[in-house]
C-alpha cells in the first residue's frame, strides 16, 4: 500500500541552503566532534529528499508556499525578543525549565542540567556538545519522505533531552518555552526534544511557544518520545503570540502496553502552524487521548494531522478537536486511525467539531480510517456551522445581549477542550489569551478564570 | 399580569398553538398539564422569546405591553424568567459570574446600578442554600458535568437571584427523584409573593402535592381545554386526559 506519495512530488531546496549549511556547521552544538557527520549525512538527505508539494495528500490544504522557496538561515545570536518571559513562565518550585529565545537558551530562566533518581533532564545542545548519547540516537530521522525531519536533524539547534527510568517520576513538571521576537526574516530555529520514558515511568511536559514581535521565523521542530509500558505522559502545548510566526512540528511516539498518553494542542497564535501528530500503540491496554483545539483569524492557517496507529490488541484512542474561525482564517484537520489486523477489541474515536464565526473562513475537515481488524469499535465526526440557536437563546432570556451571549458560548465551545491541559496554570494563560482574542472578549474581562 | 388571546402559532408549516387563552394575574400560580406534544413547552419558549415561531393570530400582553414584540433579554428585564426543561451547558463559565453576567445586564437594562461583588456573593451564598444547590456548584461551570437533579436547581437558583415577576416552570419536575423535587417545590414556594405570578408546566399531578396551585389548567392539542381549582390535577391523576375532549385527545396522544 502507497501510504505516501512519491520522492517527484516533493519540491527541490533552494540551493543556498548548501551554503547557509557548510557556515552553520562550525556554530551548531557539537562542532568539531562526531555529531558534524551525523549533520553532514542528514543534510545530503535533506538537499535529496526536498520538501512535501501540494500532491502529497497530507500537506493538499497546506501548501508550503514560500516556505519552500526560501532559504533558512539559523538565527543570530544578537537577536532579541522583546517579550516578557513572565507571562508565559509556569511558575512553581518543583518545576524544571528550559526558555529559549530565538533558538538560543536563556540561562537566567533556565535549569541547570538535573540528573537525579532516574530523572534527566537537559538541554539538546548540552547532550550534543557533552556526546554522552551518540549523536545518532539523538538526531534521527523517523519519516524519510519528508524533508523537515532531516532539515532538522541537520541544524537542530536547541531543545531537550529528557530521560526517565523505569518506576521513577519527575519531581514537578517540565516546561519547555521557546519565545521568538525581534526581526526574524528568513530566519529558522530547530528544536527536537527526545524524551524516554521507561516502564511505569511519569512525566508532565509543558511546551509553550511564543511567536513575538513582527518575527517571520521558521520553527521547525521534531519531538521524538518514547512511552514504556505502564508509563504516563502529559503533554501540553500552548503556541500563542502573532499571527506571523511559522511553525512546522511533529511529534512522533511509540506507546507500550498499559501507558497512558494525554495530549493537548492549543493554537491562538502563529502565521502558518502545522501539528503533525504520530502515534504507534505497540501494546494492549494504552490509553491515549489526543485534545486540540485552534483558533484561527484571518491571516492565519492551522494545520493539525494526526495519525494514530493501533498495532495490538485491547487499546483506546481518542482524538478530540475544535476550532474558532473568524475572518477570512483557513484551518485543516486530517485525523487517521489505522488498525492494524493483530490489534481486535480496538477502541478508536475522533471528533473534529469546528465553529465558523465568518462567512470567509474555511475549514478542510478530513476524516480517514483504514481498519483491518473485525471486531473494533471506531468512531469519527466532523461539523463545521454556527453557534446553537437554543443555547444563544437560553443565556438571552437570562439577560444577555446577542453580543455577550455569543462570546460566551464561543469561549465556552473552545474551553472545552483547554479544561484538559494537565497545567492548571497554563489552562489561566490561554484563557486570558483566548479573552484578548475572542470577538467582544473584553465584555467578559471581569470573569475570574 | 399575562393575557394571551387566542393565540394561533407554529413552526413552518406545523400549527402547535391554536387558539389558546390563558390570563394570569400577580401572586397567582397556574400549573398546565397535558400530554406529550399537546405545546406546553412552545408556549414556555414563546413568552420567553424563542424565536423561529409564526405567530399565525391572537395577541400576548404583558403589564399591557405586547410581549411578542420584545426580544428575550428585554423580557428578561421585564421580569420574565422561563425554567428550562434542559438547560445550557456553559464549560469554562463560572456558575457564579455567569448569576452576576445575567444579574447586572437586567439591572442595567432597567437603568439600575450594578450590584457590588461583595454583596452579591452574600446573596447567591444565602439563596443557594434555600434551593438547595451546594455550594462548590456555584464554582463550577454553568450545568457542565451537573447531574439533572442539580440542573433543575440551578434553574430555580437563577429564578432566586433574578428575581423574577412573572416566571414559567417547564417541567422542572421531570427527572427528580422525589428529595430534590421537594427542595425544589420548597425554593419555589419560598418565591411565591403577591406580586409575583407563576406558571407551572407540568405532566404529573405530583409537583402539585408540593407547589399548591391556584388555577390548574389541561391542555390538548395546542388549547387549554379545561380550567379549575386544584381538585382539577386530581381528577387528571385518576382518569388521565381521555376524558377531556375525545378527538383532540386521540390526536394529541398519537
């Protein structure tokens, strides 16, 4: 079976790319050690493999547009964000941070490298330029077919390492925080962030992303996970900030038998964004739960593709996402469930309810379910319409002008899905940011979230 | 207070409400009884200002006003209130703040000043106790996740903080088991007020043990048929709707 379109469909780098590259190589973590033919290998794939093009079906509603055209240069040093890092840090004493502007990681916000009782947590460039794990197992390139994976396992920049061993658990949540600002043209950071999680092992991880000031970077990140049998992880994703920023992720898993994955994607900011979301269920018994939720205006497109693969018996999953679109905002969602033939009493669910608050805006809602097994039970729906005319008419007859009704029930449509951060306090920053965002939002300023 | 005169309305093509006479006046309470489909509920939605309903003839006045021409937030204002047979979810929205949204766009509307946070904690704190509805609900979002009994409370405690002059109960007895309809009759009884008028829309005589009506009325068939004291609901309880009006009952009932 052709699960992807063919290498011809892709689109050629630009050239300069091998130039920006050969320059780069002496800056990136682990300069002059083994990890520069690990780059230098993953480059000449990347120059090989190109970027998807409009036929791949994945990326039909994406186009790269000039993203694919333009040659990325790794961000300077010089370059500052003007965005306040309190507004965004978790705050908390047993939480361990990583804060990166511009690629480059603020040691004043920051952790030291914390090895403790089974528990690594560390920056990328540090396990680069310490080689303590090769850089082989470190900068791997999970979809050949691609093009980003190896662009980013060539200039991989910034990030973290995160190990946790069998039985042990985090001493408090793990926030990752990239914040981009200053002027950025032309310019990409890629993070990957590798984290392991032995059997019965727990993690909290918070991702938050800060598109700053007039910033036009590229972020390309790659998350790699693996969750042991048993284990736990919640993942929170907040991207937030501008309209202009570009974020292209995939977060690529495999989860073993009885662990629980817990993901939620929040969306309120960022020009183009695009979650790619893979997940093998290798065992029985997994649970996993995938929430997103986006909010799109005009000038904005966000992309979510996941692709969920149950290849043993006896496991759930559950795909969860909702959108606001307003304006002349365009949005995607391609959920895949695919059933393998070992995995029977498959239980596998999505729903991708969208909210249309304009007449411009458009949303491509692409259901896709490929089963092999007799005996599952898979489900999905799709809708894209209006606010219900009974519950506007409900908080009207309790008082409410047309105005505040609607920007309730709109607030209270994309809070549904925010409710399942794990993080009490990164749900408060997006419901603040959801208010400064919401048409008529700052009639319900006073609330107290 | 209210007076509806031969009101004939429906949704597109489907006459509901055909021809239907009701008059109530301040402090009475008038409890409607009827079978499934005979527009109790429509009535319920067209005076709290539902829209999509085609209002074919007859005329609502309320205090003398024509109330079909008032959007729902200015019946709202007016002191109209309808209980909801299956009220909103409202996730992330605070019961609290929602009480105090709803409170303060009357006052407004009414030219009134906004209460002070402070004094309204006080008065949702103490009324919530009177209707019986905990007080981590008050914290919760509006109905998420709340059980149908703790729905049906939060209905009445809308009622309690709102105040209303004139409000309608549409079946907020169904789904209670028989606990929560007493502390729900009981918040109800304890807003009975001489200015204060009631209309109790209800399937079952039972509510009626708890919520003593002045006027009991049996509708069928988008009419209110019958009216008559209290011993009315009894009599209904007994013989059941067969023996009002044969035609409209049979078609009512299919």
């Amino acid at each position: 079976m052709m699960e992807r379109a063919p290498k011809n469909r892709n689109l050629t780098p630009p050239d300069a790319y091998a130039g920006i590259f050969a320059e780069a190589l002496a800056t990136l973590p682990g300069a002059e050690t083994p990890v520069e033919e690990v780059r230098k290998k993953q480059f000449k794939s990347f120059e090989k493999t190109g970027f998807p093009g409009p036929k791949v079906e994945t990326w039909k509603y994406s186009p790269l547009g000039d993203i694919a055209r333009t040659a990325f240069r790794p961000t300077s040093p010089e370059s500052a964000a003007s965005v306040s890092l309190e507004d965004y840090l978790i705050p908390g004493d047993d939480v361990t941070r990583l804060v990166f502007v511009n690629g480059e990681i603020d040691r004043e916000h920051s952790d030291r490298l914390l090895s403790i009782g089974g528990v690594t947590i560390g920056s990328l460039s540090d396990a680069l330029t310490a080689g303590a794990i090769s850089a082989d197992d470190l900068l791997t390139v999970d979809d050949e077919e691609r093009g980003f994976d190896a662009l980013n396992a060539a200039f991989a920049d910034c990030g973290a390492v995160i190990k946790v061993d069998a039985g042990q658990s985090a001493p408090g949540p793990v926030q990752i925080l990239f914040v981009s600002g200053g002027n950025q043209p032309e310019r990409m950071i890629n993070p990957r962030i590798v984290i392991e999680l032995g059997a019965g092992a727990s993690l909290d991880l918070i991702e938050t992303h800060v598109f700053g000031d007039e910033s036009g970077l590229l972020t390309n990140l790659i998350t790699r996970a693996d969750v042991g049998s048993g284990a736990t992880l919640r993942h929170d994703r907040l991207q937030i900030g501008n309209t202009e920023g570009r974020f292209i992720g995939r977060f690529d898993c495999d989860v073993d038998a009885n662990a629980k994955l817990t993901q939620t994607l929040a969306t309120l900011g960022g020009g183009f964004v695009r979650n790619e979301i893979t997940a093998r269920l290798i065992g029985s018994e997994i649970e996993a739960q995938f929430n997103g939720l986006y909010l799109t205006r005009t000038g904005q497109h966000i992309d979510n593709v996941l692709k969920i693969d149950h290849t043993a018996p006896g496991s759930e999953s559950d795909q969860y996402f909702k959108g606001v679109l307003d304006g002349r905002a365009k949005a995607a969602f391609a959920g895949k469930i695919h059933v393998h033939q070992p995995a029977q009493q498959t239980n596998a669910y999505q729903t991708n309810n969208n909210l249309l608050l304009s007449p411009d805006a458009e949303i491509n809602t692409k259901p896709e379910l490929e089963i092999y097994a007799d005996d599952v039970k898979c489900s999905h729906g799709a809708t894209a319409g209006e606010l219900d005319e009974r519950e506007l008419f409900y908080l009207r007859s309790r008082g409410l002008d047309p105005e505040t009704a609607r920007t309730m029930l709109t607030f209270a449509f994309a809070d549904e899905v925010l409710e399942r951060f794990a993080s009490t306090a990164l749900l408060d920053q997006a419901k603040q940011e959801m208010l400064r965002w919401l048409p008529g939002g700052d009639i319900l300023a006073d609330m107290d979230v | 207070m209210l007076k509806i005169e031969n009101l004939e309305a429906g949704v597109e093509e489907k006459q509901i409400l055909k021809g239907l006479n009701l008059e109530v006046k301040p402090g009475e309470v008038h409890a409607i009884m009827g079978p499934n489909g005979s527009g109790k509920s429509t009535l319920g939605y067209m005076l709290a200002g539902r829209d999509g309903y085609d209002v074919a003839g007859g005329s609502v006045l309320y205090e003398g006003e024509d109330l079909l021409e008032m959007e729902p937030e200015e019946r709202a204002a007016a002191g109209i209130f309808l209980a909801f047979q299956y009220p909103v979810e409202i996730p992330g929205v605070a019961n609290m703040y929602f009480l105090r949204t709803a409170l303060n766009s009357i006052r407004r509307e009414r030219g009134e000043d906004e209460i002070d946070a402070a004094s309204f904690l006080k008065m949702v704190r103490e009324k919530a106790k009177v209707v019986g509805v905990k007080p981590e609900l008050l914290k919760r979002a509006v109905n998420f996740g709340f059980s149908g009994g703790e729905k049906k409370r939060n209905e009445i405690l809308q009622m309690a903080v709102l105040e209303p002059k004139f409000a309608i109960l549409d079946e907020t007895d169904s789904g209670l088991d028989i606990d929560a309809l007493r502390t729900v009759a009981d918040g109800v009884n304890q807003l009975r007020t001489p200015d204060r008028a009631m209309v109790v829309i209800t399937h079952y005589q039972r509510l009626l043990d708890y919520i003593q009506p002045d006027v009991v009325h049996v509708m069928l068939d988008g009419r209110i048929v019958r009216s008559g004291g209290k011993e009315l609901a009894l009599e209904l309880e007994k013989s059941g709707y067969a023996g009002f009006e044969g035609g409209a009952v049979a078609q009512a009932v299919a």
